[in-house]
C-alpha cells in the first residue's frame, strides 16, 4: 500500500476524514454519553463498514464504495488487504475481524468470498450467540495476541443470530517515551459517565517538559499529535 497509488491515497484520506468526523460528532453532542472521554477510530470503522459493504446491495453497495473512495466492491476487495499487511507488518496492529452466525443460519457464497478475500475468518458458528459469548471472546483474545482479553457480554449478542466483529489494538511505542519520574501519580482525571454525569478518579499522568509539540485547536476540541514510533503507510 502506498500513498503513490490514487486508489490507495483514496481510501487513506477516507479513513483520516472519518476519523476526524467521528470525534467532531461526538464532541459536539453535548448530551452522548461519554462525550467528554471518547475515544474514536476510523480505521476500526472504516474496517468494519467494509466488511458491511459486501452484503449492501446496489445501488447501496456503490454508494459505500464511493464514499470510501473506492471505485467498485473489487477495488476495495484489493486494497484493504494490503491496507491490513502493512498495517500488521511490524506487529503494531493486532486486529480481530470475524462473523459470528448461529449455526442455523445460511450466508451467500458470495458473501463467504468477499470476506475471505478480506482476510476476514466467517467460520465462526455458534449454536447460540449469547450463550457462547465466552467461546467468541476467547477467539477475539487469541487474534489479538491476548490484548483485548474479553469484548463482548452476553446481552450484546442476545436476540441476534449474526453478527460482524471488528476489533483492534493499536500497539506502537513512542517516538519520544513518555520519562517515568515525569509521570505525577494519582492525578485528577475527569471521566463522564454512561448516564452524562461527571466524575472524579485518580490516575497516573504522563507529563512532557521542555518539548515542542504540535496543536491544533479546533471549535470544540484540542488536537495534540505525539508521534508513534511505526512504519509509515507510504512505506
């Protein structure tokens, strides 16, 4: 994957636009839960709209593609897992892509393809999904090299009998490590809860001196880049 590639810079500009537009609407949604600590990815999202998009239908599915600057179903087909290769080329990604179905249930060839080709696992079947929740927590924990020990809860998967499953960590160690003896334990932090309430817990803070860091100051929120220590995807 290459940012040479107008196929491949395509679907990258996607990926960093919706990632913006997620923490814009959540941040400014006043009344969302968790509007003060959200933490948003548009790489997981984009990963699993386009595992949803092979099931769409025309004219839904080309308008997916399109809007995830793909020209068609293949072309996203092709550059996703190259997207994912490099991704998890330096072990810095660990991602767990499946589709989970009670054993009843009966997917399209088709579909069964587009996700093989998407390096997605669809043999995941289950008598009942809510009972079985343990057996597809330990499969995501095992695909993620046991970094997101457990995901989901039996209600989450109750009433349903299919279900697609995106999970990611993201891995890298920083460009510049953060100096232990800066770090001030049991530091105030401000989290909101489910119901829109504030709270108060103690946390061990990282702090930088004496550096220059990028900001950016948006309307309703501050961007701060600290640089990861990964390959680049133009690389």
């Amino acid at each position: 994957m290459s940012t040479r590639n107008p196929k491949d810079r395509a679907v990258i500009s996607t990926i960093n636009k919706l990632g913006w537009d997620l923490l814009i609407q959540f941040r400014t949604n006043d009344n969302a839960p968790y509007s003060n600590s959200t933490l948003v990815s548009g790489l997981s999202t984009f990963s699993a709209l386009t595992m949803l998009a092979g099931a769409a239908v025309d004219p839904k599915q080309r308008e997916m593609c399109a809007k995830f600057g793909a020209g068609s179903l293949r072309d996203l087909q092709a550059t996703y897992p190259r997207m994912r290769r490099m991704l998890e080329s330096d072990n810095v990604f660990h991602s767990a892509n499946g589709l989970v179905a009670e054993t009843q249930v009966c997917l399209s060839p088709q579909y069964q393809d587009y996700l093989r080709g998407l390096k997605v696992d669809a043999n995941l079947h289950f008598r009942d999904l809510a009972d079985s929740v343990a057996e597809i927590n330990k499969w995501i924990s095992r695909t993620t090299n046991r970094r997101i020990p457990s995901l989901l809860t039996a209600d989450d998967l109750r009433g349903s009998v299919v279900a697609l499953i995106n999970a990611l960590i993201f891995a890298a160690a920083w460009a510049e490590p953060f100096h232990p003896r800066d770090t001030v334990r049991c530091a105030p932090f401000y989290p909101t809860t489910k119901n829109g309430l504030k709270a108060t817990a103690t946390v061990d803070m990282m702090y930088k001196h004496g550096k220059e860091v990028l900001v950016y100051q948006g309307e309703r929120y501050t961007a701060v880049r600290l640089p990861y220590h990964c390959t680049p995807p133009s690389e």
